[in-house]
C-alpha cells in the first residue's frame, strides 16, 4: 500500500534469483468466450436487481526475463433482471496501475432475440480519475434490456501484488458460479485463508510443472445491508500471499517482523540530521508545560491538530519532516512522524499501530496479511489511550470509530545497546467505554393554561464520540449561515420545523473532545406536539427525545450488529399540568426492556418511568448499549430495547378539565 512504508527491496529478494531454462507458456493466453452463447434459464426474482451467471478468474504468474508478472484474465456474465439492474451495469470500470496493461478486451449483449452484439474496438476507452489519481479502462453496453445479458472478456498484464491481498467472492447480488485458479512457477508458494464461509483453496497434487490453487462455489447468495451492520467485512472472501520461494530458500516472506523493523526505522532511524533539532523547535513552540502525561498529549495534539493541515495526498513533501514543518502541512506518514517524534522528544512511551477500518475488513490475528495494515494510531501504553495523527477531527481517547475493537499490529521499540528498533505484536484496540459517550437531554415544557404559545427549554449534552460528530466542526465551518444551520441541527432534530432562540454553546472546539461536553441551550418554539381534540388537548410528549428507529418489520436478520461505538442516552423531560386541568395516559411512560448477557451482563436496555409532584410531571429515560457488536442470535433482543424507545415515541399525554 501507498500509505505504508514497505521496502521495494524485499519483494525483489523475494522472487528474484530464479531461472527457468524455459518459460511456459502461458495457459491462457487464447482463453475466449463461447462462440454462440445462448441465454440462462434463471429464477426472475425481481428483489434480485441482477444475477451473476459466473464469474471466472484466472491468475497466471510468470517470468519473462527474470522479471515476475501477473497476469489476470477475467470473464464474466451477468444477466439484467430490472432497470436497476441496467444502470448498474450498464458501463464497466477497469481500474489499472501505471504499469499496466490491458492485453484483451472484448465485450458483448446477448439480447433476448437471441442475437449477440459485440462491442466494436472503438468502444473501448481510457479514463482517468482526478481525484483518485488512477487510470483506468472502461466501456458501456447500447441498447440493453431486461432479461438479456452482457458477457465481458480482459485480462490484464500487471507486476503481482505479493503482500497480501483480500478478495471478495460475494456481492449484493447473487452469483451462480464463481471461480478463481491461481497458477505460479513452482519456486513460488501462496498461502491463502478464507472467511466467512467462503470455500478454501484447494492445490492441485496433479501439477508437475506449476503450482495451482482453486477456489470455486456455486450459487452465492447475495449479502444485502442491514442496519446497523458491518456488509463489506462480512462478504465471503480469501487472502492470499506469497509465502515461500524455493529458489531463495525463503519463508514466510511477508510476515509483520520486518515490516514492524522497516516502519520503525522510517519512522524514527532514518531521519535527516537536521531533523531532531526541527522536532525540538516544535515542542518549544509547543510550550509543553503539563503536571502529567495525558496532559502533555493533549497539549501536543491540540497544537498540530490547531495549526497545522491534513492532507490526504501522497505528496512527498507532506511526508518529510522539514517540510512538515516549515509549511505546516502533513499527510498520514508526515503526521505519524511529527507526532511520534515529539512525544519520543518528551520521554513519552508510545507504541505505533496499524489496522483497518472493521466495517470494511476484520483484522485477523492468526494470518499475517499487509492488506490489514491500512491505518495508523498511536497508543499510549500508560495511560491506555489511542491517538489518530492523520485527523484534525478526532482527538485523544476518541480516534476515528472505524478503527477501534478491532485487532491491530503494535510496534513497540525496543533496544539493544545504542540502536533501536521495532518489535510486532498483534493486540485488541479496545475503544472507550460506554459510560464516555453520552448524549444528555433535558426538555422543560412551560404550558400554558390556553395551551397557545408552548415553549420548550432545551439542553442537550454530549460527551466522546456523541461530542465527536460536533464539537470539531466548530473550529472548521467559518460561513455564518451554515454554521447558523449546523449550530441548530443540535437542537431542532426533535422538530426541524421549530424555532430556535437564544441559543448558547459550551465547550465547541476539538480541543474540548473527550475532556468535557458539548453543552448546548436554547428555546424552542413549536407547535409540532399539541393538538385539540374536542374539549381534550393532546401532548405528543414522547417525540421530545426525537425521532427514533423502528424495527417492527420482522425481516430474518443475517448480519450480525455492528455499531460505530457503544453509547448511551440519558433524557429527562418535565412538563407543568395547568391549572384547572387533569392529566391522564401517563402510565405507558413506565418501560423496562433489558437484555441481560450470560444471566448477569446488562448489556443493553431501555428504562423509562415518571413521576407527577406539585402539579409537574417528570419523566426520565435511560438507554444504553454496552457492548460494539452483538451476534445474530442477539439481534431479536436488540429489536425488542430499540423498539422500546419507538414506543416511547408514540406516547401520548391527555390533558382535559377537571
């Protein structure tokens, strides 16, 4: 990957030193399609947008004057079931790195007539993608219907990805025949490992000449989304790698132990001369003067993360500390040195982390595998906290949520006389506790007697990663009306219609994330909860905590719950009986669901109960979920508490004469 740092070197050592006295040939070199291809007797079911009729993959490596490539033929038809599944199929995307290059492409339309349409050389075009900074190849079908089906045909010659690589076999539509053969020169061994029910490679003991693997299934089902639900990190899929080469005598190549000594040595080793006095001139910029270490991070990270940039892009002069710091800006690997080496500066312990974002990928422990390593974080040992450089956004205790509870590769340094080095060790990223990200609410109701002109006092409070999708921006939105806009989205989300007055904030700004709460006040004018019903009038009082989900569709749940954090709500809300009046159907504000894990572990619930005392009725609501995911098995429980907090929301309070 781009973002890492991975020596060119060892792949080189890898694969290099090995000579055939005669290349082969390659297998598939003349690999085409059916010469009079006939439509698929399929299921039409029309939740299926599309179906996949197969999906073949052929990966041939080779070398041709001692150098390795790759090449990958790819062919596959799809058949067009609805007009979605046209427009989502209608145009193709090859993506392609520099050195790339596309030696067959060829695609067609098998139309419900029984007559084909080829594409034409023409159609077949080049593209290229600004903002990703990557070419590609693409070509659209004309004149495509429901029920026929497109058919495509390429293969791409490419230097090989050796490092690990995860391939998904499962997509939102179903897939009849799936097949991928990996074939190699017979110095070079793959280890591959499948997950989530994907089949594992099988190695064909018949070969003589090369090394083969297959993967292949038949009738995939589609994966469709779900709420709350991680649908990427949970598709069938394999890894593979290079694992060994006889002809080097190499084993377990791409293993973490010398990616864990490269990172470090970029990180802190192999630093220009001039760089250790620029860090020491920062942390004097800094003014470093806190009684403890927790403090001293933040004092740190409040600093870069207040004047100086983040910038995605792999521009080599964001990632050069001198650079960094004479223009102020970084990318990911400039923010991970500037950051580690300050806090190496101070006598801070720390540890390097690299993962992936759990909702895409689940970091396996048991396979080492570089596609896992996609992001950094820096961890605090002593504190037990995490850190995310690359994010002006996030702050300590709180990175980005995509990339806690999940595994991680931990690099911490260790010394042998006067060098230094980093040493790997797989270890659980565990995220903040539940009880750190609350979202505080309290509404008073001033009613009065004529029911006209209710006002409503509204606080909201949030701490951690509720705070985290706020108390940032404040430091980032400087156009007064939009920052009007977000400002009241805090609290108009009980009524987007209503007014807002006399708002007033506490605590904005990142600098306050995980160390105290967003506070926010204001009146809300509204007439979106009472209504007259004859002589009664009617208070909608359970919408106050706002809109809530509803889980009544009893739809078969197949993913298991994955929320971006474990948080909690804590809602008061207190409303006056005017005079003269009486009020009534306050019983269904008393709710208990709790699911209790292993007969012991609250680990989810919803309570709500209320209480009326000189003419004021008090109602408080406690909702929580501990725990980041949950099984399955689990998801009915889930259903019952979420639903507990929809039917608060249909709570309807009467008031009428006495």
């Amino acid at each position: 990957m781009k973002k890492l740092f991975i020596l060119a070197a060892i792949a080189v050592a890898c694969i290099a030193n090995y000579t055939q006295a005669q290349t082969p040939e390659r297998r598939y070199h003349d690999y085409t399609w059916e010469e009079n291809p006939k439509l698929t007797n399929t299921d039409t079911d029309t939740s299926n947008n599309s179906v996949i009729i197969f999906n073949k993959n052929f990966y041939e490596f080779m070398y041709e004057s001692g150098i390795l490539f790759e090449y990958e033929t790819v062919h596959k038809r799809i058949k067009l079931v609805t007009h979605v599944g046209i427009e989502n199929n209608n145009t193709v995307y090859i993506p392609l790195a520099d050195d790339d290059k596309i030696t067959l492409e060829k695609a067609r339309v098998i139309k419900n007539d029984g007559s084909v349409s080829e594409l034409k050389k023409e159609d077949f075009k080049e593209g290229f993608d600004q903002e990703s900074n990557t070419k590609y190849n693409y070509f659209a079908f004309e004149g495509i219907e429901i029920g026929c089906e497109i058919e495509y045909l390429y293969c791409v010659k490419e230097y090989p990805s050796l490092k690990g690589t995860l391939i998904s076999i499962q997509t939102t539509v179903p897939d009849l025949e799936y097949l991928a053969r990996y074939i190699t020169p017979n110095n070079l061994r793959f280890k591959f490992k499948s997950f989530n029910g994907c089949p594992e490679a099988v190695y064909d003991t018949t070969e003589t000449e090369n090394n083969v693997w297959e993967i292949s299934s038949k009738n995939i089902p589609r994966l469709k989304a779900e709420e709350s639900s991680a649908l990427k990190a949970n598709r069938m899929k394999y890894a593979i790698k290079l694992d060994r080469n006889s002809a080097t005598g190499k084993k377990d190549i791409y293993s973490y132990g010398p990616i864990a000594s490269d990172i470090y040595d970029r990180i802190f080793n192999k630093l220009e001369s001039k760089d250790a006095k620029l860090i020491a001139g920062v942390v004097k910029d800094i003014k470093v003067d806190a009684d403890n270490e927790e403090a001293k991070i933040r004092q740190v990270e409040n600093y870069l993360k207040t004047n100086y940039i983040f910038d995605e892009s792999q521009d080599p002069n964001k990632s050069l500390l001198a650079k960094v710091v004479a223009n102020k800006a970084y990318n990911e690997i400039g923010s991970v040195k500037l950051f580690a080496n300050i806090f190496m500066n101070l006598g801070i312990e720390e540890e390097i982390v690299l993962t992936c974002d759990r909702f895409e990928i689940k970091f396996d422990k048991d396979y080492e595998c570089y596609a896992f390593l996609d992001k950094y974080l820096i961890y605090f040992p002593k504190i037990k906290m995490y850190m995310m450089p690359a994010d002006n956004f996030t702050r300590l205790g709180f990175p980005d949520n995509n990339y806690i509870n999940n595994y991680g590769l931990f690099i911490k340094s260790v010394s042998m006389g006067d060098y230094s080095t980093g040493l790997a060790k797989i270890k659980f990223i565990q995220g903040a506790k539940y009880t750190e990200s609350l979202d505080k609410l309290t509404v008073t109701a001033d009613i009065p007697i004529d029911f006209s002109d209710t006002k409503f006092q509204i606080t909201r409070e949030m701490s951690g990663y509720d705070a985290s999708y706020y108390q940032p921006y404040f430091d980032f939105i400087k156009e007064e009306d939009k920052l009007k806009e977000f400002s009241e989205s805090i609290i108009k989300y009980i009524d987007n219609q209503g007014t807002i007055e006399n708002l007033t904030f506490e605590n904005k700004g990142g600098n306050f994330l995980g160390q105290k709460p967003l506070i926010a006040k204001a009146n809300l004018k509204s007439d979106y909860f009472f209504e007259k019903a004859g002589t009664k009038y009617l208070f909608k009082a359970g919408m106050l905590i706002g809109p809530q989900m509803e889980l009544y569709k009893k739809d078969e749940r197949k993913l298991p719950l994955e929320f971006p954090y474990n948080h909690g709500y804590v809602r008061t809300i207190v409303f006056n009986i005017p005079d003269g009046y009486k009020v009534s159907n306050l019983e269904p504000f008393k709710i208990n669901e709790l699911y209790i894990r292993n007969s012991t572990d609250t680990t989810m619930g919803f309570t709500s109960d209320y209480k009326v005392e000189n003419n004021k009725v008090t109602v408080t609501v406690l909702e929580y979920y501990k725990e980041y995911d949950y099984t399955v098995a689990e998801f009915e429980d889930y259903r019952r508490v979420a639903n507990a907090s929809a039917n608060f929301n249909k709570v309807v309070v009467v008031f009428e004469k006495k």
